[in-house]
C-alpha cells in the first residue's frame, strides 16, 4: 500500500511518500493511524493530534472510521487551506 | 473546466474565453482570491506564499466540485483555476468563473465553487514572512459556510 | 466609483485597475450583465437592445448605492459600470466589481449592488427583434431580490 | 415645474420634458398625476395605468403620496429595467 503525506504531516514524518506492508488486521484509516504512530518518534509526533488529520482513500475523503479494504493509495494531511 | 497551474491567470481573458461566440449568456460572476499581505497571522506581514497539492486527487476533487454545480445550477459554462507553487503578495491565487443566462445562478455557482474548494480541495498553503514560517490553519468560518450548501445530494 | 458611459468596458482591465498596487486584497468579485439573444419575450429572439437613463439621477442613485453597499461591507474597492445606448446580443450592459479582505463581503456587496441597482437606477431596456420593438418589464423577481436586503437602514 | 418622461411614458406622451405651471392645489405626486391627465388624450393615455408609473422628485425616488413642495424637476417612468 501506497502512503502519502503532505504539508505539516509530511514535514514531521519527514517524507511525502512510501510503500508499506500493513498487518492484516488494520481495517480502518483510524487503525491505520494507530499503527503509524508504532513506527517510530517521527509518527508519534506526526500523528500525535490525530483527530486534526484528514484522509484521503484511492483520493477521495475519507472519515476515520472509513474501511480501507484494498485501498492503493492512503493520504493523510491537515484540514485543507486552498482558495 | 478546471485547471492547476504555477503560472498567473488573466482574469479578463479568461472571462472573455468563456464567453466566446454566445449569446446566451446573461450574467458572468467571476471570483479572484489573492494573497494578501497581512493574513491575520501573529506572525506580522506576510512575504511569500506556497502553495501545495495533492496531484491526482486535486483535479479530481475539483472536477468533482464543479459537476456538483453544474447539476445544482444551469450553467452554461464554469471555470476553476488554482495556482500552485510560491507567489507574492498582490498575487493571484484562485479564480473561478460562472456564466448563466440569470445572475442568481451565476452568483450562486460561484459561491458554492469557492465554499467546496475552501473545504474540500486539497491544497495547503505556507506563509513567510519576518519571524519565519507557517502553514495557514483552517478556519472554522469556511467549514459553515460550506454547510450552507448542504443537502441530501449535497458533495459532501 | 460608478460611471456611464455608451462605450464597451474590458472586465479585465477594470478589476486589474482596482487592484492596482494593494496587497491588502484578498478577494475580488465580478459581476458582468451581457444581452442576451433569448430574453424570454414572447416576440423571439432579440436583434438589438437600447438603453435609456435619466442622467443626473442615475449618477445619484448608483453612488448611494456604493456608499449603502460600502457602509454595509468592509470594502476597500468597488465600481459600478453601465452601459447606455444600442447594444448587440453578446455585448457587456452592466459591470461591478468588489474588493474585500474576505469573500464573503466581496460576494455580498457584489450581489447588493446589482440587486439595487436593478430596482433603483433608473435604466429602461428596449428590445428590437424581426417583429418589432418592445420596452422590456420589470421582474417581480428583481423585486424580490431587493428585499432580501432590506433592514432599517436599507437603501429604500 | 420642470417634468420629464422616459420610456413609455415618454413615448405616450410625445415628448421628454416640458416646463408647467401646476395649479396651487396639487399637493402630490398623485394629485399631480390625476392633472397632468386632463391635458389631453396622450397624457390620459400615458397615465391610464397611473399605479405602474414610477416618480421621481428632485431626481430622488417618490411614492405617489410624496407631497412635492416645492420641487423643481419632477420625472415619470416605468419600473426601472437596467442592469
């Protein structure tokens, strides 16, 4: 599985891309998250406030809740300020 | 249409583009969001902009965003454009046209265009200035103003 | 500032002069009023479109309703361009643009000044097609419009 | 008294503007309306419908119950149209 991070995400786990092997039983983006911040100090901060983050499954919005089944790709990043 | 791109956007070319050859058309709303100086950071005057995306999911959202309108309103042509990469003060960020044969459409669309976009597309800006760097939060005010759009079919 | 005049405008170079050196904008609306060849009378499609005023009070009416619109609003510009004489279909009628640290002023004050404007400046629309000449009527909808704006100090 | 016409009025009518001297008694806009009627079949014409037909005193929008005082320019016009 493909992970992405942007702005102030990636800046604290300091890289913008990687491909992972998730353990089986990680179903949702929020125990996604949850097993993110295992991988290190990096993650832990990074994932430290984690109801701030936003993600995206395949590109599209995603709640925390939301099943990531075969996903391809998972973003995360901060509430979004274009415009 | 919708386009991201480093490059500035003419406003009034882009205007006059969607417009070519109809005479249909009865109202054009247009909206252009510039960077500006003091953004009500506590950090003092900003300097520079950058602005980052998520490739891919950008075009997606947006195109996602401007369907939604065209099913909500009857537009006869809309247009997003979002520059990416580091601008200036005085800049140009943002612009978003609409055109309707009536200006309540054509003022709607637009609004719903930036509100969605605010609160949906994936863009994140970073400020410079004097005292260093910061990404720019996201405001409470433009999540509300997004649910003033909502419905059953809204594009949440 | 509000002007009139029987010449066409460039939409672009209108907003881009009101912009002019400010960094302190954040957000620009346009609103841009074209003939339309369909205007919905029963007499088919429009050829021609002639626009009478009342010079001296026209002049009056649109800078009380720029001073209404920027005592409302925090605006740091406006403009209100009309267009009097023969027009063609395709052809600009009415321009205005605002300027506001925040859309929201910007779209507001946009949508107030065409929403007065089209109930209070006085303005005729004649329309010219294969069968004849026709004084265009006025809406209930532009009515309708105008109230939602109404309050104590409303520009009645 | 200065009167101007515009639009259909001035269609009616025949003409765009004209001075007058109004009778003492005409108070209102209304009572106005009511003897610019009698001055002949164009102005009955013209003002049949007196409940559309818009005022201005003064270059400033009336009601038909506006006294005009003593006013020097007084117009009549259809419901405006512009923009």
């Amino acid at each position: 599985m493909r992970l992405l991070y942007f702005a102030w995400v990636k800046e604290k786990v300091g890289h913008a891309a990687e491909e992972v092997e998730v353990p089986g039983d990680v179903a949702t983006v929020a125990e996604l998250i949850a097993w993110l911040k295992t991988r290190g100090p990096e993650f832990a901060h990074a994932f430290e406030r984690a109801e701030v983050i936003r993600a995206a499954v395949d590109q599209t919005h995603a709640r925390h809740d939301a099943k990531i089944g075969d996903a391809r790709e998972i973003a995360f990043f901060p509430p979004v300020t274009g415009g | 249409m919708i386009r991201i791109q480093t490059q500035d956007f003419d406003v009034g070319a882009e205007i006059a583009a969607l417009r070519s050859g109809r005479t249909d058309v009865g109202a054009v709303v247009s909206f252009t969001g510039t960077v500006r100086d003091q953004a009500g950071q506590e950090m003092g005057d900003v300097t520079e902009m950058t602005l980052e995306h998520y490739p891919g999911m950008t075009e997606t959202e947006l195109e996602r965003i401007e369907a939604e309108a065209n099913k909500r309103w009857p537009l006869q042509a809309s247009l997003i454009v979002h520059r990416v990469g580091t601008l200036k003060p005085g800049n140009n960020i943002v612009l978003v046209v609409t055109a309707s044969a009536h200006r309540d459409a054509a003022f709607d669309a637009a609004r719903f265009l930036m509100d969605y976009l605010k609160t949906h597309a994936p863009f994140w800006k970073r400020e410079s200035g004097p005292s260093g760097d910061k990404w720019v939060e996201a405001k409470e005010s433009d999540e509300a103003a997004a649910t003033r759009w909502s419905r059953n079919n809204a594009a949440e």
